[in-house]
C-alpha cells in the first residue's frame, strides 16, 4: 500500500480544495502543513500526520519552529525534504512576524492619484486606461492597466472593472487615462465612457471617486471640476 497523497482523499478532506474554496484563515494548523508535506505514510493521511507532530508540540507553531530535521524525521512519513519544508514555512511565519505591513498609498486626492501614476504614463506616445482599486480609507489596493492604445467604452471593459473591484473587495474605485497630445481637456468619449463607470459604481454601491486625465505635468480631475 502506498502513501495516501492528498490528491485520493474525499473532496472535502482535501485540504488544497479546502483552503480554495473557504480561504486560509479556515483550515487547522494540521491542515495547513499537511499542504506542505503533500502525503503521509501508508497508515495515516498527512492531516492525521500533522496533527500528531502537532499534539507533540502542544499545538504550538513556535514549539513546532524550534524542532531539528533529525527531530521531524523520526516520525513515519516525514523525511528530509518534508521536514525541510515545515522548517522553512515556521521560519517565513516569524520572519513576516518581524516584519511591518507595508503601507498602501493614500489616494484621496487627483494630485495623489497624479503622483503615483504620472510616472508609469509619462513617456507614453499612445492612450493607456487604468483603473485603481481603494478600500474605505481609500488606499490602495491595486492598480491595473485596462487598455493600451486608444480609449472608447469598447476598449475599456466597464465589467470588467466592476468584477475586479469586487474579486480583490474594493469600496472605491477611480479611473486614470493620458493624453500623449499633452492637452489634459477630456473629449466627448472621455466623457461619456466617465458616466458608463459612474453608473455601474452606483449600482454596485463601489463609490466612483474620480476620472483623471494625465499629462506630462498637469491633469485633469472630473471631480474638482464639479463633474462627479
């Protein structure tokens, strides 16, 4: 008989599906390892494994983080590489411990929203549309390109905008494009494809903060414009 791989479980004993479906903070320590070491022994899934060398530690990770390769390889199951594996995964934990979070910019203003995306459209000679995804506080959460070369409600996806927003739980969103000509003026189709974006924010309660076009050293905010 050989290893009982975490791919010939039941589907809901798979901890990989588990952490895809439910997100991380759902599974078990045990759980969470036995992603890493992949497999048990012939006796006992990696789960079952895990949770063994866990009840050994008193279900403490820091426990866990001070064992020895030659520790974790006396259990049936855990060999080198595996033991290597949790090793590394406890030392990842501590060091992200030590670690500050990493500070979002604050997008709460066109000339903020200007400083960050002036630089990654300054020497373009063709039309690029952004879109930048805030929370609440509006910092940010990610920004991404939509379009390259030309700007029309066919080239930007408003679904698309709309679905992002709501995969990476945005609560504000604002709109960036350029204009190569350097004439910050917007024109009818900047217009128009600012009240499509408007209109989809209000029906999926996403605050629209602004559309702001970008040249080379001005902008222009539909929203200090009393456009918004």
């Amino acid at each position: 008989m050989g290893k009982l791989s975490i791919n010939m479980w039941a589907e809901e004993d798979r901890p990989r599906e588990k952490l895809e479906r439910m997100g991380a903070p759902a599974l078990s320590n045990a759980e969470l390892l036995a992603i890493l070491i992949g497999s048990g022994s012939p006796k006992e899934s990696a789960v079952e494994l895990m949770k063994r060398v866990m009840s050994d530690c008193n279900n403490n990770l820091n426990t866990l983080g001070k064992k020895s390769i030659s520790d974790l390889t006396k259990y049936k199951g855990v060999g080198p590489a595996k033991a290597i594996s949790i090793l590394a995964a406890c030392e990842l934990g501590k060091r992200r411990q030590l670690e500050q979070a990493e500070d979002r910019p604050d997008l709460s203003s066109a000339t903020a929203i200007y400083n960050i995306m002036h630089p990654v459209m300054q020497d373009l000679d063709v039309e690029e549309a952004w879109v930048l995804f805030m929370n609440r506080s509006l910092k940010l959460i990610k920004k991404e390109r939509l379009s390259h070369g030309g700007l029309s409600e066919t080239a930007v996806d408003v679904r698309v905008i709309m679905r992002d927003a709501l995969l990476c739980n945005a609560t504000v969103v604002a709109l960036c494009h350029n204009h190569p000509s350097n004439n910050a003026r917007p024109s009818a189709e900047d217009t128009r494809l600012t009240e499509m974006v408007k209109a989809a924010c209000a029906a999926m309660r996403i605050y629209f903060l602004d559309h702001i076009i970008i040249t080379d050293g001005k902008y222009y905010s539909y929203r200090e414009e009393g456009l918004l």
